[in-house]
C-alpha cells in the first residue's frame, strides 16, 4: 500500500531572502525553509558567514546562494534585491533577520545612563532602518503577484521591555508596530507582514550579553555565559530554551500557505515567559 503524498504547504519552489543569514537564528531559519524546498538568497555583513550558510544548504535540493549585505545601506538592498530577483526570477519572502545589540563594545543599561547614543543608532540602524530598507525595495518586486511573504525578526524584548536593554527594547517593539502598519498597507496585495518574538536561543549575540551581564553585576560573577544563559531559561514558565528551529518552523509556518490569512501578528517563541 502506498502512503498518501506528503501535505504541501506552498512553498516549495518559492524564492526567499533572509538577512543575518550567516547567524544562529538565520541559519535555523534557512535550514526549516530549505526542508520545505525554498530556494534561498543568504545575505549577511559578513561575507563569510553568509558563504558558510550557502555551503551549509548544499546538502538540500535547493538552489542557495550567498549575498554580502549591509541592511543599513539602502542602496545594498537595492542592488541585493535586484540581483535575487535576476538569479531566480522571482522574490517571493523575505526574512528580515539580522540584528544587533549596539556595537562590539556595548554598554548594558540599569542605570539607563550607562547606554551611550552610538549603542541607540547602531541598534536602531540595523533592526530598525535596515528593516524598513529591506521592505522598501523588496516590495517593488512583489507587488503585482497576488502572493508574498514578510517576516521580521522581533524579540521577547520588545513585547516586554528588559531594563538591560532599554534601546534594544524600543527597536523591537518598533519593528513590531512598523509590522503593523505594513500589513494593512500590502494586504490586499495579497502579502503577508508577521512578526516572531524569540525568547532565549543560544547564539553569539546571547554570548555577548551573558559577558556583558557577568562584567556588570556581582551575582553572575563566577558563573560562565552559559550557566548565566541557563538562569534566564530557568525563570520562564517551560523551563526549556529555543532552539534556531524553534523559530525557523514558525518562519516557515507564516510563510506557508497554511497561516494565508494571519497577517499584522507578532508571534512569541519564548518558552512563555511572555503572556500578553
Ligand atoms: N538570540 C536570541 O536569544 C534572540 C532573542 C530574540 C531575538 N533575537 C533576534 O534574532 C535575530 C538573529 O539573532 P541571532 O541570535 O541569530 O544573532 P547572531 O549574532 O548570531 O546573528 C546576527 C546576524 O546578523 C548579521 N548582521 C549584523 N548586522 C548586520 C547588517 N548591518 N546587515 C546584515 N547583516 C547583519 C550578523 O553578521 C550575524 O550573522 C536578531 O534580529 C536578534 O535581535 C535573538
């Protein structure tokens, strides 16, 4: 007896660009997309990591190509987005992923006067500029299809501001309004504009605030990034930290046919810690 045919969702053959694709979480999100047969554009700052996650996708049977972007320069996401839709002849999701903290030598707030203006643009620059940029000039692509996908990375941060990272915070929770307010205007385009809300996953960005938090308080000296990582997963209702794919099936669940009428949603991955 046979089985029956495997429940497409959609997506196979689509073409997706994910920003910060070189990272934890956008390689999470390239290896659950690649699964459902989506060709990828992988763009990061680092050329590096952007290859690395290319070479990574090879053992999928999709095309995957690697694209050095800086989504704080508009005319990069320019010419990254022409140059996606000249190689697959189509864009139709993108994931805006990339995301920072502050700059290599951030300060933590509590006191709030510890956050220097150069940590609040950077961090607005690249979480919420480079959002706003990425969708400017991939919307020009996907209009007229009556078909597309947007996803931007938010955070827990930003549904429930952390007083460590007051200016974090704010541009998630701007990334969720801006969500908002691009939805309504593409909906009848037939495009989709969600957000995620991940809590705790284990990448470089948590290390750089793991070591941040033991420089800063005494009650994390003497512990390591990651015993420090594991108190914060311990003070949320499942106990359980995300993995990269814990976010990337959500990504690929709103990219799917299935979630074709939610739009304007931010969707918490978190473990619960959030509930409102
Ligand atoms: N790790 C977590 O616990 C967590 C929780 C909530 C939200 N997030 C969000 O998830 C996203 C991914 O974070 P991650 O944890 O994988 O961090 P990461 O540091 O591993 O990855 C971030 C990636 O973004 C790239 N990047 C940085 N600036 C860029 C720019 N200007 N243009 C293009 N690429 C750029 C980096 O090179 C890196 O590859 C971010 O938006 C982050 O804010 C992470």
């Amino acid at each position: 007896m046979s089985s029956p045919p495997a429940r497409e969702r959609g997506l196979k053959g689509k073409v997706a660009l994910i920003t910060g694709a070189g990272g934890g979480i956008g390689r999470g999100i390239a290896r659950c997309l690649a699964e459902e047969g989506v060709h990828l554009a992988l763009a990061d700052i680092s050329k590096s990591g952007a290859e690395a996650a290319a070479e990574e996708m090879e053992k999928f049977d999709i095309s995957a190509v690697p694209y050095t972007l800086d989504v704080t320069d508009k005319s990069q996401c320019e010419d990254v987005v022409d140059a996606v839709n000249k190689k697959f002849s189509s864009l139709d999701i993108v994931v805006n992923n990339a995301g920072v903290i502050g700059g290599a030598d951030f300060k933590l707030g509590m006191p709030l006067s510890d956050i220097n203006e150069d940590d609040w643009d950077d961090t607005y620059n690249v979480n919420v500029k480079g959002v706003f940029l990425l969708c400017q000039a991939s919307l020009e692509k996907m209009k007229g299809k009556g078909w597309g996908r947007i996803i931007n990375i938010s955070s827990r941060a930003g549904r429930d501001g952390r007083e460590t990272i007051p200016h974090y915070s704010a541009s998630k929770a701007a990334v969720i309004i801006f969500t908002q307010a691009l939805a309504r205007e593409v909906a009848r385009e037939g495009i989709t504009v969600n957000a995620v809300c991940p809590g705790l996953i284990w990448s470089a960005m948590w290390k750089q605030i793991a070591e941040k938090l033991r420089e800063k308080f005494p009650n994390f000296q003497g512990k390591t990034t990651r015993e420090i990582f594991d108190d914060f997963v311990e003070q949320t209702p499942l106990g359980v930290e995300q993995s990269t794919e814990d976010i990337g099936r959500v990504v690929a669940f709103l990219a799917s046919d299935d979630a074709k009428t939610i739009t304007g949603q931010a969707i918490l991955v978190d473990s619960g810690a959030v509930m409102h």
